[in-house]
C-alpha cells in the first residue's frame, strides 16, 4: 500500500493514511518566514494554511493589506489534503432542504455563492496560470428506490428554481442500477494541493508571510490591535481570521457544528471504464465516484461512508468502501485509502464571518459540510471584503450569528444530546489493565489503572505510551481511531497524535502525557 511510505513525502497531512494528493505533491520553498517582523503590527493574522486561509490571505494581499498566516503544522496539513476535491453547485445540504429552512430568496442566493467560488477558483487558475488539473465536469445524481426518486424530482425542482443547469437524464456515468437520474452541468475538479500552492506562490510574491509550526494558541487585545502568541512567537495584528474548522476555546460553534469522518479509496482498474464525470448516489451513508489522473496514472476515486468523529469504525468503512465499488468496477489494485474531517452545521449552511462573542475584528469560517473546496473559497471573499469594509452579499445568510430557531432544530438537539452522553457516559466504559496484554501492536484503547483513566497505545516495537484520554477542549473522553493512528474526540472533533499533540482544533493543548511507574512494555 501507497499508505505506508508517508514519512518520505514532503507534504505532511493530519492522518497516518496517505491521499491521493500527497503522492509526490512537494509544496515549494517559499522563503516563507522572510520578512516577518514581530514589532510590526500586520493588518491581518489568517490562522490556519488550508484553502480557507489561503485564499482569505491572497485576497487581502492583493488589496494591499499585510497579512501573516500562522499555520500550526504546515501549509495543507488540514482537510485540503484530504479533501475528494470536488467543485459543486449544488452541496450537502439539498436545495429542497435550504429553501424549506431558509425560504427561496435563500437558496437562489446559495446558488449564486457557488457559483462565485467556482468562478474565483477559475479566475486565480487563469490568472496565476496554476498547473492544478482543473476540469469542467457534469455530475450525475441517482435514486434507486422509490424514495430517493421522490427525494430526487424535489432536488431537481429546487435546483432549476434556484437557477443551475440541471435536468433529467436518461443514462447515468457510472454502472450502478439507477430508477432516476439528473445531471448537473458546469461542475467540477481539481487536485488541491497543485491549487493551494499556486496560491500561496502569489502569496508570498506579493510579500505576504507564512509561519508554519506556529500554533496559535490565544489572543489578547493590545491598543487598538490584538497580540496572538504561539509558544515564543507573539504576533500582532489589527485583525484575527480563524480558518482552523473550529476556532480555539469553548463557543457557540461547538454547539452548532459536527465533526465527521469521511473516507476515500482510490483505485486502478483492470480495464479502462472509468467515469469520466462526476457520480453520487442518495444512500445513507451516501458514495460517490469520480476519476483523477496522476503523474500519468488514472486513479477511480470511490468515497462516503462517513460517519462522526470518534464513533465508527474506520477500518470497516474502507472494507465497506471496496465491497462497493467491487460490485461496478472490475478493480486492479486499491493504491490508496484515507480519512478527512469536515464540520456538519446544524442548520445546513457554513458559518462564514465575524466569530460570535468576540470583538468585531475576529472572524471565523467552518461548517462546510463535504463542500470544504467552494465554501473555503467563498469564505475567502467574504471575510476579505468584510475586512475591506466591502459589502457582501452573502454576509448575512452565512453570518455565523444567526438565529434559525426552527432550521435544523431537530439535529442540533441530536448532536447535542449526544455531546451530553459523552460527557456523562465515557468515563464508564473502560477495559481493565490487563487488556493491555491483548493490545496489538499500532493500536490504542482505554483502560482503567489504579484508578486513573488511561488512553494507551502499544507502537510495532511494543513499547506503551500512555496519555490522558480527557480532551483538554471541554474533557470529553478521547476514542482510538485505527486506521488514522490519532486519538479523536467525539465531542467537537479535536484530534491528537499517539503522542498526544494535537492534530486537529478546537482543543490547541496536547493530551497530558501519563508516567506511569510500571514496566508497561507488554
Ligand atoms: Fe471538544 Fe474534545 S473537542 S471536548
């Protein structure tokens, strides 16, 4: 497996599996910290170096602001490099779905939100003349039950009245038995991380700074501007962008957004029938199809099987994965397979703007459901301009303030009833120590030791780390997660490394290290 051979590869990623993205993509040396004056005070600090970040940063560049991006790991390290990549109109949450929340005017303007990120990604292509297998693509969307097709005539409805290019078809790309199909025009693709460094080359061209290994952990204000600080590092700025999924600190964003766990494989078949679009059926959990060419090497992309973070098996996921795509595709050889985390928010749409109970000058981006690609673009544009003191017209629809007592009520109580449970019902669900002598090499569990809660980890040479497993976000219980080799947390999808340092916020301190004056070398 391609999966295996991840320390030789220059683009580091926030899971132990490899994406297809990370096969001999090398992000540039960009001179990244040139420059970087700790007395100056830089317009704007964008936490965070993924196509959020980016984007946000070049955007306001461009404008002739000076920004500094402080990226904890290193620039893609986040879900960029994990994404499917796909380039849709149409997203996660239905048109149906927003315009019965939000109402008609609501869904149109959704509509026209991704039709603007599609044409800032385009527009940046062109302009910075980026080499990232940008395609233009028709996307296909099936039923196979008497439900779905219910389900997809009103997304068909909903879409054409929010104004995209959709109708119905009568043949579908992929050989998966349909009962109804549409097809949607002027979708796309592109390979992610080729994207973010074109962008980030224009970033720092136009002198712009990135820091990478620089988490920010706080703020605080200072004067008229705000002081952030990353261990030694302080960096002052007039404005704070958070573009980490989930901002630092316990808000009403863990409240309204879930994390989830979503998985890819990517495939070579014995023969050349790959889909030349893109695919998706309506299952719960859903799947999707999509080809993608690499240094020569055709690749069928197969994903889904999501499921939230710290709550199903991810090891079953890619074996339910290539049971799948089994039954379509003749398969060669399954070359790569890995994970991502994305954000659920309770009422469908992204949060995208000035981060609630904060000062004015914090914003925040999150929520983007599986549509991370279009809605971290139009992120871009919309904190730029409100930065700019431009007015946005998506502004208030996104505005992460808002107040939708009825949209998506019935989910938030769910996601919060089952935050709840993990508070309460974690801490009685331990395996005594003597587990530990089963434990197999590479992997984790929790266990009860001398009264202390343990989550321990055996690596291939058996030796036992141990940590504590209560997330220093709000002390939710952490959950091994295999294939991925981190401990999630279930609560608000904070992740840490087997070592305990934090692979994904909201929490910004590692698990607390346990010495344990016992020879655990089982
Ligand atoms: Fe919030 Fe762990 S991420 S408690």
């Amino acid at each position: 497996m391609e999966n295996k051979s991840k320390q030789d590869l220059t683009v580091q990623r926030d899971s132990a599996t490899l994406s297809v993205w990370q096969r001999n993509a090398i992000m540039p040396d960009l001179q990244q910290t040139k420059g970087f004056n700790r007395d100056q005070v830089y317009d704007c600090l964008i936490v965070g170096a993924g196509i959020t970040g980016i984007t946000t940063a070049l955007l306001l560049q461009q404008a002739g602001l000076n920004c500094v991006i402080a990226e904890a790991r290193s620039a893609g390290f986040g879900t960029t490099s994990g994404t499917s990549a796909h380039l849709n109109t149409f997203f996660d949450a239905t048109y149906p779905e927003i315009e019965s929340d939000f109402g008609h005017d609501a869904a149109k303007l959704t509509a026209q939100a991704g039709k603007e990120a599609f044409d800032i990604i385009c527009s940046f292509v062109k302009d910075l003349k980026i080499d990232c297998d940008l395609e233009f693509k028709q996307a296909w969307l099936y039923a196979e039950n008497e439900k779905e097709n219910k389900e997809l005539i009103q997304i068909l409805e909903a879409s054409k009245r929010a104004g995209l290019q959709v109708e119905i078809a009568t043949e579908s790309d992929v050989p998966v038995p349909f009962s109804t199909v549409i097809k949607f025009e002027q979708q796309g693709q592109f390979h992610p991380l080729k994207y973010i460094n074109g962008l980030l080359a224009e970033y720092i061209a136009l002198g712009g700074i990135l820091l990478e290994n620089t988490p920010i952990i706080s703020y605080e204000p200072e004067g008229d501007s705000h002081i952030a600080k990353a261990g030694s590092v302080a960096i002052k700025a007039n404005k704070i962008v958070y573009a980490t999924h989930m901002p630092p600190g316990i808000n009403l964003l863990d409240l309204s957004n879930a994390p989830y766990r979503s998985y890819v494989i990517g495939l070579r078949l014995k023969d050349d029938q790959y889909p030349a679009g893109l695919a998706y059926d309506m299952q719960e959990p859903y799947h999707y199809f999509r080809t993608h060419i690499i240094d020569g090497q055709k690749y069928l992309l197969v994903g889904g099987e999501d499921h939230k973070t710290g709550h199903g098996d991810p090891d079953k996921a890619f074996e339910n994965l290539k049971t799948y795509v089994s039954q379509y595709y003749k398969v060669e050889s399954v070359d790569f397979e890995w994970s991502a985390q994305y954000y659920v928010p309770a009422d469908g749409l992204p949060y995208i703007g000035q981060l609630p109970g904060h000062d004015q000058d914090i914003f925040v981006a999150t929520g983007f459901n599986g549509n991370g690609m279009m809605f971290g673009t139009l992120s871009g544009r919309i904190i730029a301009d409100l930065i700019l003191g431009k007015k946005n017209k998506y502004q208030q629809l996104f505005d992460p303030s808002r107040l939708k007592p009825l949209a998506g009520f019935k989910a938030f109580v769910k996601e919060n009833a089952d935050v709840a449970w993990h508070f309460l019902a974690d801490r009685f669900s331990f395996e005594r120590l003597d587990e530990l002598q089963k434990l197999k090499a590479g992997e984790g569990k929790l266990v009860k030791f001398e009264d202390k809660q343990l989550a321990v980890y055996k690596d291939a040479t058996g030796k036992i780390t141990a940590l504590n497993p209560t997330c220093t976000h709000a002390g939710c219980i952490v959950q091994f997660n295999h294939a991925e080799q981190s401990w999630d947390c279930p609560c608000h999808g904070g992740r840490f490394d087997i070592s305990g340092k934090v692979l994904n916020g909201p929490p910004t301190q590692d698990l607390e290290k346990i010495i344990i004056n016992y020879d655990l070398q089982v």
